[in-house]
C-alpha cells in the first residue's frame, strides 16, 4: 500500500480518513494523494464566454479554499508524511475510477459518518458506485486508529466464491500489517451445514491459497452480520475484510444489510475488494 487515495471534501469523517491514510504512508514509506472533486453546477447561458469565465472563475476560489484546508489538515500528521492535493473537475465516481488508474493507485480509504454506515460516506451516495467499479481495495474507517495496532484480520467468507485476486489482495494486507487472519464462516438458521463439512472447505481455502498464521472459525448465529458482529468483538485492534461481487458491489449487500449493519455496529476499519465475474 504505497499509494493511498483519498476521496476529501474536508469534512471531520474524510480528515480521519486521511489521518488513517497518513498512518499508513508512514508505517509503508507511501504516500498518499489528496483528491477534491468539484462537481460544477451546469449553466445554460447561449453567450459561452461569461459561463466561461464563471466557471474559471468558481473553479479557482474552490482550489484556492481547497488548498488552506489542505494545509490545516497536513498540519493534523506527522511532518515526514508524504501527501499532495489535487482538486479535479467531474462527477465524483468516475473522476475518482480515472485517477485510481492513471496514478497507479493501491488502495483508495474513505471515511464514513457513524451510525449512517456505507450510505453516508464523507463523499455522499457516489461511494456505492466507486466500491462496485474499484479495480483496487477500498477501505472504510470512522476514525483514525494507529496503522501499528492492527494485529488481526477477520475475514468472513463463503469459502465456495473466493477468487485469486481476492486471496492474493488479502495476504498482502496481512502481510502490511503483520496481522493474524481469522477465517470466519458464520451458520445461520436458513444458512445452516455442518461443521465437519464446513471446516474441510475452509481447511481446503487455506491450503490452496497458502495461507499463512490463520486461524480456522466457524460461528453461529442469527444471522450473518451479527456473526461478524460478535465474533469480531473478541479481538481489540482488528480489520473487518469483506469481498463483494460483480455488479451488485454494496448494493446487493446493502439491500441484505449485511455490509450496512457491520460498518453501524463496529468502529474498525472495513477492508473490501469487489471480485469480478
């Protein structure tokens, strides 16, 4: 996690947001990348040239108040962080999607407001949308724990769904943090199999994708998110990884709640990767 981005409109959820990102530049020898996205309004006027410089006009008071807030903010982190400000003009999903590619970029972090969980990102409704089509990881935080206290990584899956990239993208966050994995499979009521055949699976998961300091859990409960819930209460300084799927991104999770409800009752950060088909 070299090169951090971070969605920012300033507001208290995006600075922890870019705390955390700092936190982790400097325990990585990254650095992270500031983006302020301006969505100028559209003006129907048939003389081009006063919309024109209207626009040039908004656009330089915004990157002038974006950059002052850029200097409080960097003045918030420790002074060897390395972190630029770049204020781009669009709409917000895919401005962030193009910068992801053309700055080569390892993990976007986004902060989100308490209780509101994914809808209420600092950046607005946009977030669903950059998760499903993010090529890298994203990662969600409501305030800015020390990167150094993360020494566990829970990680609940169907192990039946689980892709390379996924496997490959969760070691490496292991391996950042130097963390323990917590294979975690929760059994519900409509969702129930037997621990003998579960535990063969997630033992088969961990073999084939070589696996390294994991432990092995299968958890009952109600349902899913209150097993992840509960099981992730046992662990202190902790990271919640969730993978979503194809097209439906947080929006199929979201309709199920699962994601919703883990990010409202936890305030470690959430790691998720979206698989593609």
């Amino acid at each position: 996690m070299k090169r951090i981005l971070v969605p920012c409109d300033f507001s208290p959820p995006s600075i922890q947001a870019f705390k955390f990102a700092a936190e982790i530049a400097l325990a990585g020898k990254g650095e992270v990348f500031l983006l302020h996205i301006v969505e100028v309004p559209v003006l129907h006027n048939s003389l081009l040239v006063p919309v024109k410089a209207y626009e040039n006009r908004f656009l330089k008071e915004l990157k002038g108040k974006a950059n002052r807030n850029f200097v409080k903010m960097k003045d918030q982190v420790d002074k060897k962080v390395k972190a630029q400000l770049f204020v781009e003009q669009g709409t917000v999903a895919a401005v962030v999607n193009k910068f992801v590619n053309k700055k080569r970029i390892d993990v976007v972090i986004m902060g989100t407001h308490g209780t509101s969980g994914f809808r209420e990102f600092s950046i607005g409704s946009n977030a669903e949308k950059i998760v499903r089509s993010s090529k890298v990881p994203v990662i969600a935080v409501k305030k800015a724990p020390r990167s150094a206290s993360f020494k566990n990584i829970i990680f609940p899956t169907n192990v039946d769904t689980v892709q390379k990239q996924l496997a490959d993208s969760l070691k490496a966050l292991q391996s950042f943090f130097k963390a323990k994995l917590h294979v975690l499979f929760v059994n519900t009521p409509l969702n129930f199999t037997r621990n003998l055949v579960t535990e063969k699976h997630l033992n088969e998961f961990a073999k084939r994708y070589r696996m390294k300091n994991y432990t092995i859990n299968i958890y009952s409960d109600i349902s899913e998110e209150d097993g992840i819930i509960n099981f992730s209460t046992r662990f202190k300084s902790r990271i919640i990884a969730m993978s979503t799927h194809g097209r439906k991104g947080f929006g199929h999770l979201l309709s199920g709640s699962i994601a919703e409800d883990v990010v409202n009752h936890v305030d470690c950060p959430i790691w998720t990767l979206t698989e593609k088909k």
